[in-house]
C-alpha cells in the first residue's frame, strides 16, 4: 500500500476544473436533448407540403448568420485581433460569444433538420455540399470545445469556417427562395 502524497493527490483547482468539465457536457447533452423535441415539433408544424416552410427556413438562417456574425465580433475582441469592436470586458465578451454560440448552433439545428426531413432535389446543389461541410465543421469544433483540448488550436479556423458556412448557407438559400 502506498501512501496519498501531496503531489500526487488531485488539488482542488483540478477537482473544480473536472466539475466544471462534466457539468458542462452535461448541459450539452440535456440542450441537444431538448433541441432535438423542438426540431421534431418544428418539423411537425410545419410539414414538407406547407409552402411556408421554405420561409421559415430562411428567417432562421437568417438569425443563425446573424449569431455567426456576433460570434465573429466577440472573439476577435477577446483574442485583440480587432479594436473596431467596442471594448468590454473579456468576461463579458466571452459570455456572450458563448450564448450567441449556443443560441446560433440550436436555431441553425433547426434549419439543418428541416432540411434534412424535407423534400430532396435531385442531384448535387451547392447549398447542400454547404450544408453538410457546416453540420461537420460545427460537430468538430464541438467536440474539441468539449474533450479534446490539446486541438484547440484549430478552433479559429473551424469558427471561420463556421461563420463562412453559416452566411454561405443563408445567401444561397435566400438566392433561389427571393430570385
């Protein structure tokens, strides 16, 4: 038997880190638990034969290019890559890129589901190589947020990548919904 030393013993800095960690994946299982009831309701409530789906589609993917922005602005003031941005505290920046975050990946879900659920055209249209690369770019970046730290240097290029799929998805929705 060996005895605990202090510097083998957890300090109560990790303990907390690993709390946090787990609370946190947590809170990302219950909300992806919680989207995916409003997805299906969604894709209920507006059925593949209403013509106002389409619409629908596009105001949300409007609000989620809209958050794709926000995140763009809030990080580049954290990481002090712009001082267009109005200064604030990071605290405060980062709280809201990371809402804006969350509020942007569960509105554009959303927009992803109906449209994985609706009506396919056939054949390839750049709106959808678009869409799938963001669903993946978005999954990566999640799961490096989330347990692979070591990769986080790869985090701001898969954000704008993000940002990029997000607004590239809008515009070419938008362009065959409006012309």
């Amino acid at each position: 038997m060996t005895a605990t030393t202090a510097s083998n013993a957890p300090n109560e800095a990790t303990i907390l880190r690993d709390r946090k960690q787990a609370m946190g994946n947590l809170a990302w299982i219950a909300s992806a638990a919680v989207a995916y009831v409003v997805y299906v309701g969604m894709a209920s409530a507006f059925p593949v034969e209403d013509e106002t789906q389409p619409n629908i589609k596009l105001w949300f993917s409007l609000i989620a290019a809209v958050g794709a922005i926000v995140q763009l602005a809030t990080i580049s003031r954290v990481y002090n890559w712009s001082t267009r941005v109005p200064p604030g505290a990071v605290a405060t920046l980062s709280a809201v890129h990371r809402w804006s975050g969350r509020i942007t990946i569960a509105v554009g879900g959303s927009v992803a589901y109906l449209c994985m659920t609706g009506p396919f055209a056939a054949g390839f249209t750049p709106h959808r190589l678009i869409g799938y690369v963001l669903v993946f770019t978005v999954l990566v970046k999640v799961v490096i947020l989330r347990v692979a730290d070591q990769l986080s240097g790869l985090l701001p290029f898969l954000g704008l990548m993000a940002v990029v799929g997000w607004i590239a998805c809008f515009l070419t929705k938008a362009l065959v919904i409006w012309f």
